[in-house]
C-alpha cells in the first residue's frame, strides 16, 4: 500500500514539473513581440568588374624605375628627378683640390631583359625644384624643370648592361653587394658644382643647386630598380704633419635622400591602345598593372542589395555578419625564368572605393574596413586540386556600413590597387605603419566578375535586429 502511494506521488510530482516547462515557455513566447525577432537571411548578389585607366600615382619612391620596356601591357619609360641633401655644416679644407665629380646610381634587380644595353644621362633642373612639403605626381612634366635643348651634365652618356657588375657598393644594413653605375661629370658641372660653398642650410643649398632630371634615351628592353642615388666629388687636400706636407684623398657625397624631394616619372606611351584590347577581354579578364597603368573596377549592387534586405527585415537595423570576396589570380608562375614572364601578381592588393582613392593616398591613410580593405596574395588549392592564388576581402564592416545609408548609391564602384605596405611589430602584434601605390613593376591577370565558367559573386548572411 505504501509503495503505491509512492509511485502515485512521483507521477504527480512529474507531471507539475511537466507544467512548469511549458508555462515557462510560452510565458517567454508572449514576452518577446514578433516584431522584435532577429533574422538571419542568406542572399547572393552578383558583381561586374571593367578597367580603369591610371594615369598617375603620388610619388613617394622608396626605390627608383630607370629604363624603357616593351611588353604586352605597353611601352613604359621612366625617369628620375632629384633634389640632394645638404650636408650641413660641411666645409672644403682650404686646400682642396677637385679629382673628378661622379654621378653614381646603385640597383640591385631589373625587370626585363638584363643582357641588352640601356643609355643613362643627366640634366641639371635649372628651371626649378621641389617644394619639400608637396606630393608630386608620376605624369610630372620634365620640361617644366629642365630648358629645352640642355646638354647633359655627363661627360658622355653613360651606357650599362644590367646584368654586368662593373662595380660594386657594399650596404651594410642590408648585407648585400649592389652594383654601382658610376658616369663623370662634365668639366662644366664639376667646375660649378664645386663652386657651391654654402651649406648652411637645405634652402640654401637648393638655391645654388635645384638637382637632377636623370634619364635613359637609349634602350627599351629594360628597366633598373635604383636603390641609391648620391652626386660624389672626389678631392685631395693636403695638410701639414710633423713639418712634413701630407696629401690625403677623400670622398663627399650628396645623397638623393628622405630629406629631400625625388619624384619617378612615369609614362606610359600607348596607354589607350593597350586599355582598349585588353578591354576588348573583359568578359573573362580583368588587370591590374603597375606602376600608373591599370586598375580593376569591381561594382557592387547596392541598390539591389539594400532593396532585397530591406524586403526581408523591414524596418529592422541591418548588420551584415559575413560577407566575402574572392578575386583569382590567373598569371602567377611558380619560378620567373626568363624575361618574357618578369611581371607578377602583386603581393599586396588594396580594395578601396573610387570615390576615396585620392584623399587616401595623398593624405596617407591606413586601410579602413569601412573605405578600404587589404588582402595579400594567398596560395590555395580549387575545387579540381589544382594550386591557385587569390586575394581575400572582408566586406562584412564595409557593406553593414552601406546598408545603413539612406543615400546609398545605386552601384557601389570599388577599385584594385597594388600597394607597397611596411609594417612594424610592438608587443608580439604585427601592424601596417603605411601603404604606398605600387611604383614597382608588377602585372595582375584576374578571372573576370562576369566570367561565364567562374562567375564572381558575394554571398552575404545578414540579420535585422
């Protein structure tokens, strides 16, 4: 009797508790208003992508382009413009007497065929220099600081074979050998240049000396990678030592450096033509071609994104929870091997809105989630085994951004950029201290956004809360 009584007790005791849950359930139902639900959708919104012609970059070289090339994206001459640094303070001993002035340019690499021969020669800017304080552009104009029909400042034009080391200069903080293209001076400009006595200051210096407009007028299968640009003026002295005259020879050098102004001229000769065949390809090609050659328009729909969104959520507050683009690279090779195939995929590739590409290189930001986002190269493998290379963006900040917009713009136009970027580490934690246009040479061959076999699109999951 007892044990019967105890079951009828448990099985009342589990069907209150039964009770409980349920009323605690609906209880919480009726709390939250329907209206009040968060949503988690998943759409996929087609994207279109042409090209862009750039026709001049900011110019802020930390190496220079000297050369002309011929290749299938064009023809591309460089040149260089530099003022030097004074070195303060500095005074010839009374004594001196002038060996010879020698121009002398340092590279390490070049792009192109290294066994053909390129002419270098120099004119003094006797037309004007640079104001320290202002960003020049790569289209700057040479005439404008060099007169017409000037004699190079050379004592004949200096011509090299970049894959000959003639000489060689040892850089310490780097712990390789350079080779080191040394030209003479013309009797003229080492009488004038030795003449400048005034090193006092920078401004002083620039007064009696502008710099140099230095170019290449013979050649085009080439283009060195200058890493150091310095005037030297050997001399002799001599002094009195223990009764007895002692000459000593020595070395002044006058360095194209950050105290300064340079700027790396860029031009590129058939710049349309070439927009227009490669264009002709769009359907399955897009490129981006540096330095000041071409870039990747990529157009997002965002009046179509914000239309559907906002059918599905309401008058909720849309937050984009993923959103990623991938960009294929076609034209990576694992090994350059000879001088048909020198040009590369970028390393480094930024996606920034169109509308923000001047403003944010000419006052030096950094990459925004919101304005402008930086993918690396990344090796990976496709859906058939096969290796490939791409570039990864995270829209996800960028698109919420958007979305909340009420002015959103119909189409969203989105530019590739190939930058240089230099990081510094504090505290176990890798950040980008700065990023620069691509000045050096590379070439991104993409999969089209409208290629029929690999069609580009964003997948966005999305909510409204």
């Amino acid at each position: 009797m007892r044990d019967k009584l105890l079951l009828i007790i448990l099985l009342l005791a589990s069907v209150g508790l039964s009770s409980c849950k349920d009323d605690s359930m609906s209880a919480g139902s009726s709390i939250l208003d329907e209206d009040d639900a968060i949503y988690v959708k998943t759409d996929t919104f087609a994207i279109r992508s042409s090209l862009v012609q750039c026709d001049s970059i900011t110019s802020l070289p930390d190496s220079f382009l000297l050369g002309e090339m011929v290749n299938k994206y064009g023809t591309l001459h460089a040149d260089i413009l530099a003022q030097f640094a004074c070195p303060n303070g500095f005074e010839y001993p009374s004594t001196t007497k002038i060996t010879g002035v020698y121009l002398s340019l340092c590279y390490h690499t070049w792009y192109g065929d290294g066994n053909t021969p390129i002419g270098i020669n120099a004119y003094e800017m006797d037309l004007g220099s640079f104001d320290y304080a202002v960003s020049y552009p790569t289209n700057i104009k040479p005439e404008d600081y060099v007169s017409k029909g000037s004699e190079s400042v050379l004592e004949s034009e200096k011509i090299i074979v970049a894959s000959q080391r003639d000489d060689s200069i040892y850089f310490t903080n780097e712990s390789t050998y350079y080779t080191r293209v040394r030209a003479r001076m013309s009797d003229a400009f080492t009488e004038r240049f030795f003449s400048i006595k005034d090193f006092s200051s920078q401004e002083a210096f620039n007064k009696a000396f502008n710099g140099l407009y230095i170019t290449s007028e013979f050649g085009s299968t080439t283009l060195i990678n200058v890493m150091d640009i310095s005037i030297d003026v050997e001399y002799s002295f001599t002094y009195n030592k223990a009764g007895r005259d002692t000459t000593v020879n020595d070395v002044k050098s006058f360095y194209a450096n950050s105290e300064v102004r340079q700027v790396n001229r860029i031009e590129h000769t058939d710049q349309s033509a070439i927009y227009k065949e490669l264009s002709a390809d769009s359907m399955y090609y897009s490129y981006v071609v540096a330095p000041a050659n071409l870039y990747a328009r990529l157009s997002f729909p965002m009046g179509k994104m914000q239309s559907v969104i906002g059918s599905r959520i309401g008058d909720k507050r849309p937050y984009v929870n993923m959103a990623k683009v991938k960009v294929t690279v076609c034209n990576k090779a694992e090994q350059v091997s000879t001088c048909d195939d020198w040009s590369q995929p970028s390393e480094h590739m930024l996606l920034i809105k169109e509308s923000a590409l001047n403003r944010f290189f000419s006052k030096r930001e950094l990459p925004s989630d919101t304005c402008a986002i930086i993918a690396d190269l990344t090796k990976g493998t496709n859906k058939s085994g096969d290796t490939e290379y791409y570039y990864t963006y995270d829209m996800s900040s960028l698109l919420t951004t958007q979305l909340r917009h009420s002015d959103n713009p119909a189409i969203l136009d989105m530019v590739l950029v190939p930058v240089d970027v230099i990081t510094a580490s504090a505290n176990n934690t890798t950040y980008i201290v700065s990023i620069k246009q691509q000045q050096t040479v590379s070439a991104t061959q993409l999969i089209s956004a409208q290629n029929p076999d690999e069609p580009m699109a964003v997948e966005v999951v999305y909510s409204g809360f």
